[in-house]
C-alpha cells in the first residue's frame, strides 16, 4: 500500500482487511479464516485505541517492558495481546498468563519453562512453536527435522497447549521468492498433525508481514502480523 501521509489508522486498517479479504477469495479459502495481529512495536497506547475502534481485535508486541503499561491501559477494551518477539527465558515468568498467545517458542526448553510457570498459575497458556526454515543462523527457532522429534516431548506438557506454528523466511527482494518457505511451514504443520499428539493442533499458522502477507494468506497463513501497513514506518 503506497499510503499518503495524511491516510488515518482507519482508512490503514479498512485497507489491510480488504486485502486480506482479497487473497481469501483469490486462493478459495474460507471466509473470516485468516485473523489479522497488528504489530504495535512503538505505537502508543491511543493509536492502537483508534485501530480497536476501527475493527482490530488482536495486537502484537515484541517487548514485554513496553506491552505491559499498554495492556493496563487498554483493559476495558475488547482486544487480545499476543507476543510476538523473541521470549527470553527470564521474562517466561512475566509473560506467562498476560498474553493470550506466545508466538515465538523455539525451543523444547523454552517451552518447558513456560509450563512450569502455567502451572504455578494455575493456567494453560497457548503457544506457537517458531521454525527456522532458512536454518539461519542468526535466528532462533526449532529446524524442521528437530520439531518433529520434539513433538512427543511437548505433548507432554500439561500446562501448554501448541497450537501452530510460526516462521519469518529469509529475507528476499521479491515478496514471491517468500511463497517456497510458506508452503514448507504450511506441509511441516501437515506433517506434525498427523503424528496425533495430544494437546497439538496444528490449527494456526503465523506467518506473513506487511511486505509478504498476501502470498502467506494465499498459503496458507491464519495469522498474519503487519504493523507498517497500518501504522506507518517506525522507528525502535
């Protein structure tokens, strides 16, 4: 989207849907089967409050330290929190219970350490288990082969329930060099599901930003995460 400076969160938003929408219909995929998570990374508290009012229902943060204060702030509103940045084993304890789904696990460890601290709370938290389909390594995540043997492992943990996966590709210059890698994500998750795990669904795959959302929703994507289509280029 070539957005104009004076273009309101809203008329963003109203975009984004569209499109989404759009790439729905283009792959022959279901109605309302793909849900949007905007990225709010250094967006205050009162714009995302113009994106709720707008239609969003569901906000992605990256940092625990700057979710926090805007969740407080934003309680009475009808809105879910994700995480969505890379969860550092010393702040499971804090992040656990405030977020409706934690998309970046990427590892069994991290994992467990999670189930422990949902069961000191009393609570079963959602997770998405991150995959590194470059096998970058400057970047976290379980690799393909490693998943799968892991499967057994976190189907054994009481107080999480996996629920997908996640994945950012490598990056490339052309959104559609993005369309291998979320096919792979999309035949792992086939793969994982098959195995019957109990508490693994498969059901959710996160996978697209504001560059490559529409190819991951025409393969397969039910999360999409965009914040610069929204909320405009941003700085932190």
């Amino acid at each position: 989207m070539d957005a104009q400076a004076g273009d309101s969160i809203e008329d963003r938003l109203t975009f984004v849907f569209r499109q989404i929408q759009s790439a729905i219909r283009k792959a022959g995929r279901q109605e309302g089967s793909v849900q949007l998570v905007a990225a709010t990374k250094t967006v205050s508290a009162d714009r995302i409050r113009q994106a709720i009012a707008a239609g969003l229902k569901i906000a992605g943060e990256n940092r625990l330290q700057e979710a926090l204060p805007k969740i407080e702030t934003l309680k009475a509103e009808p809105i879910q929190w994700h995480f969505i940045g890379q969860l550092q084993r010393r702040k499971v304890r804090s992040v656990v219970g405030v977020f409706d789904l934690i998309h970046s696990v990427d590892s069994l460890q991290s994992a467990q350490e999670i189930d422990r601290w949902a069961k000191k709370a009393g609570q079963c938290q959602n997770i998405l288990l991150e995959i590194n389909l470059g096998k970058e390594k400057t970047k976290a995540g379980f690799l393909d082969d490693e998943v799968e043997r892991v499967l057994p492992q976190l189907g054994e943990l009481h107080h999480v329930s996996v629920k997908g996966l996640m994945a950012i590709p490598p990056l490339v210059r052309d959104a559609q060099e993005a369309r291998p890698y979320f096919r792979r994500l999309r035949e792992l998750a086939v793969r994982l599901r098959q195995q019957g795990t109990p508490r693994i669904s498969m059901a959710e795959l996160s996978m697209g930003m504001s560059n490559d959302y529409l190819i991951a929703v025409e393969e397969g994507a039910t999360l999409v995460r965009v914040g610069t289509e929204i909320f405009g280029a941003r700085h932190g």
